[in-house]
C-alpha cells in the first residue's frame, strides 16, 4: 500500500514529527472513529457538520438526505474537508503551558462526488452502516427504492490527506521538572455499555452476538 502523496496542504507543519502520511495509519484512525468533522464554505459562510461515515478501499463515504444543504452543495464539486480525530488520553504537564492530549486524527481534502448508481448507492450504504454497527446490514431491513431516492451518497477520494498522531507522557521544561506538582497521562477510551432494548421489542428476539460484543 503506497504511501499518500504530501501536499502543501496536507503536509503537518506544527510538530511535523507527529504527521503520518501511511495509508495503514490513516486508515487505521479513519475506520476506528465514529464521527467526521465535514467542513466547507458558502458564500464566504464557513460550516463544520458532524456526521457518520463510512470507508470504501480509498474512498471516504458519506451520506444523508436530498434536502442536506450540505449535500447538495457538496456533491456541485465544492472543496470540503473532512476530519475525525480519535482523543486517547488528556495530558497533565508541571506547567499549564504544556497541557496537552494525545490524539490520533486524520485530515481528508478534496472535492466529493455524488454515487447516482443504485447497486453502487446500496454498497456505499452498507459500508456506512456496518462501519458503525458490524454486521448490522445483513439484520435490519435494507432500504426501500424510496428511502434510496430521498437518500444522497457522497464518495470522497482519500487522495490529499494526511494523519497526526501525539502519544506519550508530558513535554514540560527541564526547569519545571523539579516543581511538586503530578504529571502525566490520564488514559480515555470510548467503551460500549449494555445494550438497551427497545420497549416495543416483539417478545422472543434473543440479543445478537455483534450487539452483545460490540467495541466501539
């Protein structure tokens, strides 16, 4: 898997070390995360909408309803950029200064292109819906021709992007490291808790494996 190519606009500039630009890094980051980031500008207007998505190969997926404005002004070729960002952990220095977290995220820029296809729509979707819930496509309903014609379907290419990564204890002063004061990491970890079943949950319908065990 080659390498992304480093762009004037993807190559990290602030603590150029933590940049990552291996498709097995971002990819990595783009398929553990839940929620992107979906930036872009109208009429000089800058917006940032959070919603799932998906990843084909090296497409990044995202989807909502044919009234999204951010869909149809997307899928007419304006630039957008996308970002997830995965927070592992809050950073605790000897002086406020160093506070920092560690992190893990992922900058995708380019232009999106609507998916028109039907067979093509169906598989984008499903790529959404098994990122967030595995195996979940193959249990519930899929979409009726109706629910797909009121659906729109955005493929990103994962051509310009780039990943920057922090790990690791504090980055405090040497003048500082004498000051009694504790430092550190405080770990963060999304965790799934026990599933809740719907009330109205026909009786008999026994939990699934890929609920019971689903990890974030």
């Amino acid at each position: 898997m080659s390498d992304l190519v480093v762009t004037e606009r993807t190559k990290v500039r602030r603590r150029a070390a933590r940049g990552r630009y291996d498709r097995d890094t971002v990819y990595a980051i783009l398929d553990e995360g839940l929620v992107a980031h979906v930036g872009f500008a109208v009429d000089g207007q800058p917006f940032v909408i959070p919603v799932v998505y998906g990843r084909a190969g090296d497409r990044l997926l995202l989807h909502g309803s044919v009234a999204s404005r951010m869909l149809r002004t997307l899928r007419d070729g304006l630039a957008v950029c996308v970002t997830v960002t995965i927070v592992d952990g809050i950073v605790l220095a000897r002086s406020v200064f160093h506070h920092s977290m560690n992190y893990r995220s992922v900058v995708v820029l380019g232009r999106a292109v609507e998916i028109s296809d039907m067979d093509a729509k169906v598989e984008a979707l499903r790529a959404i819906v098994d990122h967030v819930a595995p195996e979940r496509w193959g249990v519930a309903r899929t979409p009726t021709a109706e629910e797909l014609r009121a659906t729109t379907v955005l493929e990103l290419a994962i051509s310009e992007a780039s990943a920057k990564v922090r790990t690791g204890p504090p980055l405090d002063d040497d003048g500082d490291l004498e000051r009694p004061c504790w430092a550190g990491e405080i770990p963060l970890r999304m965790t799934a808790l026990a599933p809740v079943a719907d009330p109205a949950l026909a009786p008999g319908i026994e939990l699934p494996p890929s609920v019971a065990t689903y990890r974030p």
